[in-house]
C-alpha cells in the first residue's frame, strides 16, 4: 500500500521537529568559536552564517561607503573599519539572534536540540527519506536533495512559525482586546477578514521580535577563536 502524500508530510514534520539525538554530540573545545547562553557555536557554524552574511557587507560598503569589491576588499580600512571586521560583527548578531530563537524553541518543547550539528542531521536524514520516497515513486514537495542553506532557511522558518504558535496559545504573547478568539497565528478562523488577520499576525510579530530583542539584549556571550 502506498503512503500518501498526507502520511508522508506528517511523518516528514515529526522527524524535523521530534528528532533528537540520543546524547549530545560532543564538540572539542578547540572547534568552539563562542558560546552564546553557554550554547557552544562550532567553527563550522560561525563560517556557515558569515558566508550567509558575505553579500550584505559588500553591498553595505558599496552602497554606504563607496567602496566596491577588490582583490583586498576584505582586509581594507579605508574606510576606517575593514569588511572582515564588519563580517565578524554582523555574524555574531546574526548568531545571537539564531541561537536564542533556537534555545526558546527548545525551552517550549518546539525543538530537542538547539545544535547547528542537530540541524545538520536532521538535513542528512531528510535527505535519505527524500531519496527512498523518490525510488518509491511516493510524491513530496520541495526539492529532491536540500543543502545546508536550504534546509536551514526550511527548518527555520517552519520552527519560527510553531513558536509564533505556541506562544500564542499559551498566552505568552498576548493579543490586545480586539474581540477576537485566541488561536495560533497560522490557524486564523475562516471567517475572519484578511485585514483582520492582518492586524493579528502584525501583532504576533511585533511582540514576538520585542521577545527576541530582549533576549538578544540579555544574551551572555563568550568569544573563543575567531580567527
């Protein structure tokens, strides 16, 4: 018997979100770029985000300062600041901001594990189900094969939105008095009009970046090698 498209999402969702890893992969203190919240962050993931963040500093310094891309672009202080300095910068916000999403992700039940090596199996063994569902002639949407970027950006955005959810729900982020139902953001009540849902996902997100802000502006950080 076939599994449906339905069966084989549901199945798809579970892994992402219930997968966890037995024990916690040990992680050599000389591969520890920093520690956010006492989360060690790995080489391998600060590198990951920095060449996520790449593009917007050229654009930053072609755009702002005048200074377009070259041959030693990187390490030019012209401006008074080089880019690899702005790079390592931005890229430390970014994780900041990642790390403490994953972390209340986990605290909520969300996730199991707040690790960029969780994230990186869980890729890893989307990509064997992806792979045996094609040889089944089984359907599934998306791509055949994620790579990191992909699949990041996937897992992201799926857990943002149950957190929104979760949040919501339990009334952690409360609405205001609008004479609306409590329900999650992405279960909306048909009948509401989408200038309604407007203003409620419009609040959803506003409490929630204020949420993400204040533990960004809380967060403990510890630098290691960053060279």
């Amino acid at each position: 018997m076939k599994t449906s498209i339905t069966s084989w999402l549901v199945i798809a969702f579970l892994h992402i979100f219930v997968l966890s890893i037995a024990s916690q992969t040990h992680i050599p203190r000389k591969e520890i770029a920093l520690f956010v919240n006492n989360e060690p962050i790995t080489k391998e993931e600060f590198s990951f985000f920095a060449q996520r963040n790449r593009y917007l500093v050229i654009r930053e310094f072609r755009n702002k300062l005048g200074l377009d891309y070259h041959s030693n672009f990187w390490s030019d202080k012209s401006k008074g600041i080089s880019p690899s300095e702005v790079l390592r910068k931005t890229t430390i916000d970014t994780l900041v901001s990642v790390k403490v999403q994953l972390l209340m992700a986990k605290k909520y039940g969300i996730i199991r594990d707040a690790s960029f090596q969780s994230i990186r199996m869980n890729m890893e063994t989307e990509n064997k189900r992806r792979t045996e569902a094609i040889a089944k002639k089984i359907k599934f949407y998306g791509p055949e094969q994620f790579d990191m970027n992909s699949y990041f950006d996937y897992f992201y955005s799926n857990m943002v939105i149950k957190l929104k959810d979760y949040l919501v729900t339990n009334e952690i982020i409360k609405l205001d008095s609008l004479s609306f139902e409590k329900f999650p953001s992405q279960k909306l009540r048909k009948h509401h009009s989408e200038s309604e849902k407007e203003i409620i996902n419009r609040q959803i997100n506003m409490r929630y970046n204020a949420i993400v802000d204040s533990l960004k502006n809380g967060a403990r950080i510890k630098k290691r090698h960053l060279n």
